[in-house]
C-alpha cells in the first residue's frame, strides 16, 4: 500500500508466496484492511487536488524517511519528488 498523508492511492500486487508467510499474514492482520473502492476514492481525491504523486511534483518535508528504492526519484534541491 502507498499512502500520502494517510490517503491510500495506490499498491503493489504481492506474489504468491507471500499469503502463505506468517509474519506478513500477522502484520496484515494487525494493520486496517483496505477496499479498492477506498484506494479508488484517495486516488481519485489526490488527482482532484493536483497532489497525486504518480501524475505531480511532491513536495517531501521528510525525505530521510523515504524508502531506498525511491530516494532515486528525490530530488534534494527542489525538495520535490518526481
């Protein structure tokens, strides 16, 4: 799951083998279950306010936070993530 200020817009398919891990299984669990219709709605929400970040520029208050594989797209001097 993808969320930005904590509105869902968007995830990644798991594979297979991930339903059959337990310890994603309890994490799952113990996280709120989404619908698609809610990541439908945030998506639609972020794209009406020109803030979505597959479509606009973000402006990154916490970029130290931002997971490794997308610190590629930060860009520092701007503060912006593209």
């Amino acid at each position: 799951m993808f969320f930005l200020n904590d509105v869902p817009f968007t995830f990644d398919d798991l594979p297979v083998g991930y339903f059959y891990d337990r310890e994603i299984i309890e994490e799952a669990d113990n996280n709120k279950e989404y619908s698609v219709e809610d990541i439908y709605k945030g998506s639609n929400y972020l794209i009406m306010e020109q803030c979505h970040p597959c479509f606009d520029d973000i402006e990154i208050l916490n970029p130290e936070n931002l997971p490794e594989e997308i610190q590629s797209f930060y860009n520092g001097e701007e503060d912006l993530l593209r």
